[in-house]
C-alpha cells in the first residue's frame, strides 16, 4: 500500500459549484506526494460528474450508502486516507499552492510538532479576495498549555489551514461526533490540554469561502452555535486534563478569558446578524451579554476594549447605511 506524505480530506455534499475549486487547488500544491481523499456524503447534485471530470491517479473518491453528517464524515475520510499529514478542506473552501510543502516541512524538521496553522483569505462567491486574516504577527510554536490561553479567548485557529500528524489525530480520536458546529473547535482545545506543541506560520495558505449557505452562517442567525459554543467551554473547563495541566491561579485566568471569549463571540455573531438583516438575532446575541456585563466587562484588556469600539462603530455604520437606503427608495 502506497504511503502518502499529505493526505488532503474533502467531505462534500451537494456543493458541485465549489467542489471543482477546491480540487483543484488540492492539485496545484507544490507538495508532490499527496493523494486527495473526497468522501460524497449522499450528494443528490452532480458531485460524482465533478470528480469524474479529474483524471489523476491522486484522488480517491468514496460515497457513503447511507448519510454521516459533517462531522463523521470527516472522520470516515480520515480513516480511509493513508498519508503521514492530514489535513481537512471544505468542499466551498481552497488551499495555496504551497501549503503543504510549507507545513509539511515544519513537522517534518520537528518530530515533537503535533501540528502546524496559518493565516487565511477570505473570498467571495466570485473568488474575489475580500479580507485577509493573520492572527498573529510572528512564525511561532508554542505548547499546547500556552496556545490555550489566548485560544479560549478567540478561535483564531482555521481548521482549513492546519496540518496535522496522523498519529495525534487518532491518538485523539478524531473529532467528537456528538457535535457539528464547533467539533473543530473541541478537538483543537483537546490537543492543547494534552500539551501537544503547535507551529504557526504567519502569512496567508488557505482560501476561505464567506457566503450564507455555510452552516456556520445558518447556526449563527438561528442561534443554534451558541448552544455547542457554550457546550465546547463547560466540556472543556471541567476537564481533568486541564486541573492537571494548569495551578489554582492559572485556571482563574482561564475562566476569565473563557468570558472575554463570550463576550466577544456574541459581539461578533450579533453583528453578523445585523450584516444580513436579521434584527432578532442580534438582538438575541446583544441580550445574551447582560449577565456577563458587570462582572467582566470591567476586566475586559485593552484588545477586548477595542473590538467592541469596533463593533459600536460598525453597527452604527451599517444601520446608518440601512436607514439612508430606505429613505432614498
């Protein structure tokens, strides 16, 4: 059996307008041996003529017999792909040409790195570039027990960007199926509590697609991601792994920084709700704050004062733009 340096995960339903894309830039990598596993998760659209389209020996496609869900489906790819690296691509989002080559070499220099993360694009439906996103400054690796700190804070770690070794994704289980929404979420803050350490590279090595149809974008307006975010924390923060992991004092600044990320998740997702017009979510996302407002706002840093000055102004900006609109009509 042929042994893969990266094996590139594609779990796809019924997005044939973007799977292509994504394919594609799977093929362009500068990584020579990889293979590109895309599991078809009952698609009723024309996914299959997609990957048909494809003449290249390095993809391997596989159709369920009956549906798994996202997460699952994730899984099952993972177990049928044999490369040393894995790494997860939506099937709407695209990878750099050299985000492979890069990553791969990182781990491969460091046999104690769990895993390696990037900086991103966003694009539009027309590929267009719409904001690039590098979390931090400089090219880092850290332990787990350090990444966590500021990774409770906010989830700057895009699951499309990483690499990760094959034997810590199994060691970890893979994801947990009882989720679908932050399932990346929860297997990322599992890889911190054990420590693992984690490579950054800050410069931009995936493509990720902003558009409604995300069930990102449709948990955050029906509010049904609060519910698993909320879940992930409390999972997370009762945890033995990080009793074990961390002193008294240090867990007190855990369960502070899990508040600062409330904060401003609900300050982001009522946001996106005000962007796509949807008034009772944010509302819904703004009420949420009240019971955290007197006991952490005052301790919010200065990062955390900024954001929301941010969001102030681009709420009033945005409904100020909604009120001319009607009023022009």
């Amino acid at each position: 059996m042929q042994i893969f340096k990266v094996s590139v995960c594609i779990s796809t339903r019924n997005r044939a307008e973007y799977l292509k894309t994504s394919i594609k830039s799977a093929l362009r990598q500068t990584l020579p041996n990889i293979e590109i596993v895309v599991l078809d998760d009952c698609s009723t659209d024309n996914t299959n003529d997609i990957v048909k389209q494809f003449d290249d020996p390095r993809i391997v496609y596989f159709r369920t017999n009956e549906r798994l869900g996202v997460t699952s489906s994730w899984n099952k790819c993972a177990s049928i792909s044999r490369g040393e690296y894995i790494t997860f691509l939506n099937d709407d989002d695209a990878l750099h040409p050299e985000m492979l080559e890069q990553e791969s070499k990182l781990l491969d220099e460091d046999p104690e790195l769990a895993c390696v993360y990037s900086g991103f694009y966003v694009i539009n439906n027309n590929d267009k570039i719409i904001r690039t996103n590098i979390p931090h400054a400089g090219l880092y690796v850290k332990n787990g027990k350090d990444e966590f700190l500021s990774h409770i804070i906010k989830n700057y770690i895009c699951t499309q960007t990483v690499l990760i070794r094959r034997s810590v994704f199994n060691k970890l289980n893979g994801f947990d199926t009882s989720m679908y929404l932050c399932t990346d979420l929860d297997f990322w803050f599992r890889l911190e509590l054990e420590n693992y350490k984690i490579g950054y590279i800050n410069r931009p090595l995936a493509y990720i697609r902003h558009h409604g149809k995300t069930f990102t974008s449709k948990s955050i307006l029906n509010g049904s991601i609060l519910r698993e975010y909320t879940n992930v924390l409390r999972k997370t923060l009762l945890s033995t792994k990080m009793k074990k992991l961390y002193k008294s004092e240090e867990i007190t600044l855990i369960r502070k920084n899990a508040a600062r990320g409330i904060v401003y998740h609900l300050l982001r997702w009522s946001y996106e709700c005000l962007r796509q017009g949807n008034l009772k979510g944010t509302a819904y996302y703004l009420f949420q704050l009240t019971p955290w407002r007197s006991t952490d706002f005052g301790e919010l840093n200065p990062a955390m004062a900024v954001i929301i000055r941010q969001f102030i102004l681009n709420s009033f900006q945005l409904l100020t733009g909604k009120i001319f609109k009607r009023l022009s009509v």
